[in-house]
C-alpha cells in the first residue's frame, strides 16, 4: 500500500531518465531531442549542440560514453 501523497507524487514527475541529443538553448534552459519528442530542462554542466544527455527529473547532464572500443 502506498500513501496517497507519494503516488501523486510519482503521477506528476515520475522517476524516468530520458536520453537525448541538445538541438537548442533557450536563455538558461536546454531544449533536448528525445524519442518521446522534444524536452526542455535545465543544466549545470557546459554543453554544447549534438551533445548526448541523460535528462532525470528536470535537469540534463552529459551522458557517459564509452572508454574501451573493441574490434568485431
């Protein structure tokens, strides 16, 4: 049984990270293409147009990339 508050909770903003590519800026916010479509949130870190970012909550930040490539 959950209490009613957090489920309303989870209704409004619910724990979901979205991946995405910057297209734009609109004064301190990034808009963000998704696959859900586009996205607006804000960011701390320095980014940059085509950047990949993990959008978590309202606030993007760069998404990890890959350290080792390995032959096929």
């Amino acid at each position: 049984m959950t209490f009613p508050l957090q489920e309303l909770t989870r209704l409004i903003a619910p724990d979901l990270t979205l991946v995405g590519a910057v297209v734009g800026f609109n004064g301190t916010l990034v808009r963000v293409a998704t696959e859900r479509g586009a996205v607006t949130a804000r960011s701390l870190d320095a980014l940059a147009v085509g950047d990949r970012v993990l959008v978590r909550h309202g606030m993007a930040t760069r998404a990890p990339v890959a350290q080792h490539i390995y032959p096929v």
